[in-house]
C-alpha cells in the first residue's frame, strides 16, 4: 500500500511538471503586445522531488529474541531472520538455549508501530504455519525454512513468540526491518 501512495505521488508530481511545460510552449511563442508594460521578473525557483525506492519495499526483518533469565530479568538466546529470496521467504533461526526434547511452535502476532508496545498487538495469533522448532542435544539450534505466501513487509513490526508445554511464552521478540545481524 505504501509503494502505491508513492508511485501515485510520484506519477502526480510528473504529470504537474508536464503541465507546466506544455503551458510554457502554447504561450512562450507569442509576440508581446506593445500595450504591456514590462516588469522586471523575478527569478524563478525550480522544485525537483527526489524519491527512492531502494529502501522503500521490506525485504528483510529480524528479531533478537529473548528468553526468561534463571537470575529473573531476560537472557538474550539468539536470532530469527526473514529475507526474501526468488524460491519464498528464507526463516533462519539461530538460538540457544532451547531445552532438548521440547517442541517449540513459532507464532506470530501482528502489531502497528508502536515502539515495542504489546498493547497495540492483535490479541490472537497471526493464522500463519511456521515451522515447529526443536534440538536433539543442549547446543544451539541453527537451521534454515523456506515458507511460501508471505513477505517480510507482513512481518514487519509483528512479535514473535516460541511456545512450549501447551502455550507457555518461552522466548519473544520483535521483528523489524533493519541491517541483519
């Protein structure tokens, strides 16, 4: 949506410039009557509009991910990173401290912009599938998914969760766009 309000903007902002322009060539020819007194012009300023689309499309959010912390507080384990590719949407995940055994089920939760606000968050899950995480042995689990119909821009901003036993919020964490780590 926002690459077509500036596409649109763009488009407008050409079409005012060639207006212009052609008003210039059916007036510009004429001789001036002699009846006209001529006043001394002032210069006249040019006003060009610059815009970029480089940046203006998502393709690529991270989330530095959390997890509760032994010692209370919160305990950064990792990282879970979407960028698009030509085959979909490429999920890497690399973390620690996930218990051995236990299966971890990625969800994801739409929010505005709101400064890491949850208030502003959809109360329920996002009805996307995302695969299931899990690790044989304590270590650090580094895998990657391709995951088809869906983008990074519909991520952008969302929180993402993993739960075990049931629903319990083991580990959290924002998805932004931004430089990948």
């Amino acid at each position: 949506m926002k690459n077509l309000i500036k596409k649109t903007v763009m488009l407008a902002s050409v079409l005012g410039v060639a207006v212009m322009l052609s008003a210039c060539t059916m007036g510009c020819g004429r001789k001036p009557v002699k009846h006209v007194q001529h006043v001394k012009s002032q210069p006249v300023e040019n006003v060009v509009f610059y815009q970029t689309y480089e940046d203006a499309d998502v393709s690529r959010v991270h989330a530095k991910m959390y997890t509760r912390s032994s010692r209370g507080g919160e305990s950064k384990m990792g990282y879970i990173k979407f960028y698009e590719t030509d085959a979909g949407l490429k999920m890497e995940v690399d973390l620690k401290d996930l218990r051995p055994g236990v299966v971890y089920n990625v969800r994801l939760k739409q929010c505005g912009s709101c400064n890491n606000n949850s208030m502003c968050c959809d109360k329920s899950y996002m009805g996307v599938n995302l695969p299931n995480l899990s690790i044989d042995h304590a270590g650090r689990l580094e895998e990657s998914f391709i995951i088809r119909g869906l983008t990074a821009e519909q991520l952008n901003n969302a929180k993402i969760y993993l739960l075990r036993d049931g629903g319990y919020q083991a580990a959290w964490g924002t998805l932004e766009k931004g430089m990948m780590m």
